[in-house]
C-alpha cells in the first residue's frame, strides 16, 4: 500500500511549474484509496497541483473518500468517509486552510452528498455495498451548521445518488439494487413519489436485459428535468421531473456512471466507466453528440468550469498506475489536457472563491 507521505510527493512533483492568473475557481477531488483531498488549479494549459490535503482517522487502514461537495458560499466543502467502526461519516472543513469543523456519523459506506441552497441541509446516500442484499438502505440527513444528524430516512435498497433541486425543495435519489428513482421533499424529510428506473436487480437473463441500474442523478439547470445514469442499461435516462415519468432514454457507453448537466443547461456529460470515455448529450435533442475517449480506463466523476468551457473528469487508478483529472473542451469535443491524481480519485466538484474573500 502506497502511504500517505509517498502520494503527498508524488502529487507535489508532478504539479509542475505554477501557472500564472488565477481563473477564480479550484477543482477538488477526493482519492478513495489514498485518503487524500487534492486541490487542482486551472490554467492557461490544463491543471496543477494547488494543495493536498489529508483527511481520515485510521492509520492502518484505508478510510475511503468517496465524495466531496462544497458550501453554496464557498466557505467550506463536505467529503464522505466510507469506512468507520462501524458506520461512514461526513466531514465539513473549511476551505481558507482545511481545518476540520465538524464530523457526523452516518451509516453504512456513504457514497455521494448534496446540500441544499441555504447551507443548512445536507443528505448523504449510505450504499452498503458489503451488506446482505435485498435490504432497505437509508439517506441520512444532518443539520450542517452543527454538523448534527438529524435522521435517518429509509429509502431503498442501495441508495446511490443523492441531488438536491435548485429551488432546494425536493432532493432526488437513485437506487441502483432497488432500481427507482425517489424523490424526497426538503420540508417533511419524507419519501412523496418513487418510479422504477428498470426490472431490478436482475435474477434472469430476461430481467437483466431491462435492468438500468441506476448510479447516479443530477437535475437540469431550471429543476424541469431529471438525468437519470444507467449503469447496467449503458444509457442516460431523461425524466420530467414534475409528473416523474420517462421522457426518453439514450443509448452511451458501457458502464453509465455518472451524470451532469453543463452550468448552461445545454449539454449532458455521462461518465462511461467501462468505456474508457464520456457521452457528450445535446440537452434540447436529447442525443449523443461525441463520444469522447479520456486518458484512463475506470471512469468517474464530472464537474464543469464556471464559465461552461471546460469539464473536468475523474478517472480512477489501476494498482500502482495513477488515475487522473482530464480537461475536456467541450466546443472542441476533446480531451486538452490531464494531471496525474494517485490514490484512486472518485468524487470531484468546483469551488469558486466567494466574491469578498482572498484568492489563495
């Protein structure tokens, strides 16, 4: 197992020379198997290395960060620990020199989080992937100015994706066992509705052809529709989120896992983790435009620079073989750019420098 300090040099030394200008904004993203949160600064000619920073409790053991988000004022961000005695748990820290504000247990291996507009609320999907299955997993809410859990709210049987709309009113989860999506309003913290994404966990050949097994959700810029990753079903599912029925499904790569629509709502990226590559969705016709191959195989996550020019994918690391941010330019359909992340980086966001703090 590659330590802590040793990934610490090697993100240092492959950071390169500083770029000059500052874009305003940082890319973080969390290493699962590293233990490690990297920040990476854009540039004139891709990313560097901005800081690490190291994050988990157990010295002999792998904590896991699986996810991080950040705070609607860009003061502070939110990364999920899987692994714990025996529960995950949810870390805010803040951003001006990562010192830890708070911890808040949870459940089972907790995956992705979201947090509402205000600041107050976040809900972080517990997937327990090493449990006995069938089972109903839950999504824990915690109060994140105390960093306190409020509940725990039985959803499904492996929650994975958790997203909060942009009106902050209904937060929106995918079941990847259970094969549903739920929606989950803010005000009650109860499920109101739930649709079936698939067949199921397929137990036949003739089930597992209608099998979508959904990873990951994520919610169009004007709440109207849901963006649904088929992760068994190698496709993107688009949902009205209104009357929450289907509205289409396009065919992607194999292993849809992640999904996000550009600042703009334009454009749909899917992470196409057995594909080595990313479906780039035009969201008014609701099709695939370029696939576009990234540098690594096991394919993550995406984040969107500000602006609506670039995209940022995690790909995940193989043994001693690092993973990697790419940069993808999203008029060119391209990869431009790549940074080498150790430590199997999953999870990434942006954050963007709130307007009356220094810029580091």
């Amino acid at each position: 197992m590659i330590g802590r300090l040793a990934l610490l040099g090697c993100l240092l030394t492959s950071a390169g020379h500083a770029q000059s200008g500052d874009a305003g904004y940082r890319v973080g993203v969390v290493s699962e198997s590293g233990d490690i949160v990297t920040w990476l600064k854009p540039g004139e000619t891709g990313l560097t290395v901005d800081r690490v920073v190291p994050v988990g409790l157990m010295p002999s053991d792998i904590d896991g960060p699986h996810n991080i988000t950040v705070s609607p004022d860009g003061k502070s961000y939110y990364v999920t620990i899987a692994h714990g005695t025996p529960y995950g748990s949810l870390w805010k820290l803040n951003y001006a020199g990562d010192s830890l504000v708070g911890r808040a247990q949870v459940e089972l291996f907790p995956t992705t989080i979201t947090v509402t507009p205000d600041g107050q609320f976040a809900f972080v999907a517990n997937s327990d992937f090493h449990g006995d299955h069938p089972r109903v997993n839950v999504v824990s809410v915690v109060h994140t100015p105390t960093m306190t859990k409020i509940t725990d709210i039985p959803a499904c049987d492996m929650p994975h994706g958790v997203k909060v709309n942009h009106a902050g009113t209904r937060v929106y989860i995918s079941c990847m066992h259970s094969d549903e999506i739920l929606q989950l309003d803010v005000a009650t913290f109860g499920i109101s509705r739930r649709a079936k994404t698939g067949e199921g966990h397929a137990m036949t050949a003739a089930a597992a052809a209608h099998e979508c097994s959904p990873t990951f959700v994520s919610v169009s810029p004007d709440d109207k529709r849901l963006y649904v990753a088929c992760n068994y079903g190698n496709s993107l599912q688009v949902w009205d989120a209104a009357t929450l029925t289907k509205v289409k499904e396009i065919p992607v790569g194999k292993g849809a896992y992640n999904v996000e629509p550009s600042p703009d709502g334009k454009l749909v990226m899917v992470t196409n983790k057995k594909d080595q590559s990313v479906s780039l969705i035009d969201a008014v016709q609701l099709r695939e435009i370029a696939r576009i191959p990234t540098s690594k195989k096991i394919v993550h996550g995406v984040a969107y620079s500000p602006d609506n020019r670039l995209a940022y994918i995690s790909s995940e690391s193989i043994g001693a073989d690092p993973g990697a941010v790419d940069v993808i330019d999203l008029a060119a359909k391209k990869l431009v750019a790549s940074v080498p992340v150790p430590g199997q980086p999953t999870g990434i966001t942006i954050l963007r420098f709130p307007i009356t703090s220094a810029r580091r």
